[in-house]
C-alpha cells in the first residue's frame, strides 16, 4: 500500500500553501510542460491517477473530454476536489492507482501529474494502465526525475562561497527502490528507478514512447522567478507520453 502522507493534516495544509503559489514549480514549469502534450481530448473517457485537487480533470472537461474520472489515495485531495472542481461529468474517487483494475471501465487517455514515483511496483501498475487503455490510448506521465530521487540521503545541493547553488551530487544512481526522506517536517516514502528502468518497464509492457521531455524554465519565467534557474543545473521533472499501440 503506498504511503498516504496527504492525509496527515499539517503536511497537508503546508503542501496546500505550496502549491497555492503562483511561483510554484507545478504552476511554472511541470503543468506548462505536460499540457504541451496533452492529445486531442475531444470526447475522450479519461482517468486522472493522483488527481489532487482536480484542476486537471475540470480542465479535460473544459477540453471536450465527455468523462473524467479523478483518483487520489488522499481523502483530503478528494474532498479538496469535489470542493473545488465538481462537475457533473466529473467523478472523484478515494482510491490507490494500484488498483485502477477495480474501475471496470476503459479509458482513451491516462494522466498522472507527480505521482507516479510513490508506486512500489511500476511494472504492474503499467500492465494495468495497458489493460485498461483502449487501443491507440495515451498515456501522460510525470514523475520526479531520477537525478532527485536517486540520493538515498535525499537531494542536495552544492553551493559556491557566496551560497549560490552550482550543481547537485548524484549517488546511489543504480539503487533502485524506496527512499525515505524529509519534506515539509514530515518523512515522505517515494521509490526511486533509474532512467533504464522507466524505459525498459515502458517498453516491457508494450507501450510505444512518444516522447520525453525534461521540462526546463522559459526565459520569461527565469525573468519573473530567478530562483527557477536551479531547473538547468538539476531537472525536477520528467514527463513521459507513451501509447498502446497493438501490432498486427
């Protein structure tokens, strides 16, 4: 069972005013990039696993999707959800993306937003993720980029005399597995996979990659917040588009 920290509700209230910020890293940079990818959503069915609070599925809807259906294993994302987003071809649900098999319903587009790197078993989550594609679906995902989530100490920086940050250690690269670190005053469970590995558990289950993206700040966005310059030297993010595609 994945770690279900959101529902601890000071870590939930301190992760609400983070993201609640017009200068997030969500808002600049990782949203901004993952909807330069989205396909053409137009009547589609669509699961969005982690769904938070639900921003992305009234989105989809506002899009032309005709349904969305939103998971999140955090009671609180759901409730902050249907609170925030509700719509009436929208549907909430508190449930681990680990068992997306008990929907009973295909999709023609999954979505997840920085969530992937809290599952345990990628492989299976992607075999599941295939099972309930319908053919020629697409499948969306970020995750934290293995650059972070390799140290098993957590990240870190590197600093030159004057406390600017110039480069980031890597360590622990070829470990792959659970990491347990710090985060707003509370240990966060993630697991990390090396780049080799998120290809090959893609490729294994008989997704095609469409493409990788490693999203970096725009200029204007380096203007209005400096401090997003650290994206160059050490991605957050990767975003990963891939589709069933089933060969005669």
């Amino acid at each position: 069972m994945s770690q279900n920290i959101f529902d601890n509700e000071a870590f939930f209230e301190n992760y609400k005013s983070i993201r609640n910020k017009p200068e997030s890293y969500n808002n600049l940079i990782e949203q901004p990039a993952m909807k330069s990818l989205l396909p053409d959503l137009n009547g589609k069915i669509i699961l969005d696993m982690g769904c938070g609070f639900g921003c992305n599925c009234m989105e989809f809807i506002q899009m032309g999707a005709v349904k969305v259906i939103g998971i999140d294993i955090s009671q609180n994302m759901i409730n902050a959800a249907k609170n925030m987003n509700d719509n009436k071809n929208i549907e909430y649900k508190k449930l681990n993306m680990e068992h997306i098999n008990e929907l009973n319903l295909q999709f023609d587009f999954i979505y997840s937003s920085l969530a992937m790197h809290y599952i345990a078993d990628f492989a299976s989550l992607l075999k599941k993720i295939f099972d309930i594609l319908n053919d020629d679906g697409i499948l969306l995902f970020s995750q934290e980029h293995p650059l972070v989530t390799a140290p098993l100490k957590g990240p870190s920086w590197n600093t030159d005399e004057h406390g600017k940050k110039v480069s980031s250690p890597v360590s622990d690269y070829l470990e792959n597995g659970e990491r347990n670190v710090k985060w707003l005053s509370e240990t966060r469970q993630y697991y990390h996979r090396s780049f080799s590995a998120i290809i090959n558990a893609l490729t294994e289950n008989k997704f095609t990659i469409l493409q990788i993206t490693e999203p970096a700040p725009m200029p204007e966005i380096l203007n209005a917040a400096p401090q997003m310059y650290d994206e160059i030297h050490r991605p957050t993010a990767i975003i990963i588009k891939a589709q069933k595609l089933l060969k005669e």
